[in-house]
C-alpha cells in the first residue's frame, strides 16, 4: 500500500498501485515538492497480540 501525503502531512491518497497515487498527484496538479509518497506496508510496525478494541476506554459523561 501507498499512501501520498501533502505537505502539511495530511493523508490525501491511499492505493496499492505507486502508480494510481502519483496519477491522483498528477490529477489535483501536486508537484513533487508539495507531497509525499510513502511505502506503507514497509513503515508500518506490526504489533502482535494487541487489540485495540479491548484497550480502548469507553467515557458516558
């Protein structure tokens, strides 16, 4: 998975295809220097044995 950031950080795109991302640049006239493409599968730490759904606190204030 791709996932192409603008500059300010925020996530605008995410694909499978390198390709479709930097056509959704191409498309909303990004230029190189105002985004950021990033190999999310390669980023990401996985950690085994966490689930969040159980970790997560729930407030009924």
């Amino acid at each position: 998975m791709y996932g192409l950031y603008d500059k300010e950080g925020v996530l605008r795109f995410v694909d499978s295809d390198k390709d479709a991302c930097i056509a959704y640049a191409e498309l909303f006239e990004l230029s190189s220097t105002n985004y950021c493409l990033m190999d999310l599968d390669n980023d990401t730490k996985k950690v085994k044995g966490t689930n969040l759904g159980q970790s997560l606190g729930v407030n009924n204030n």
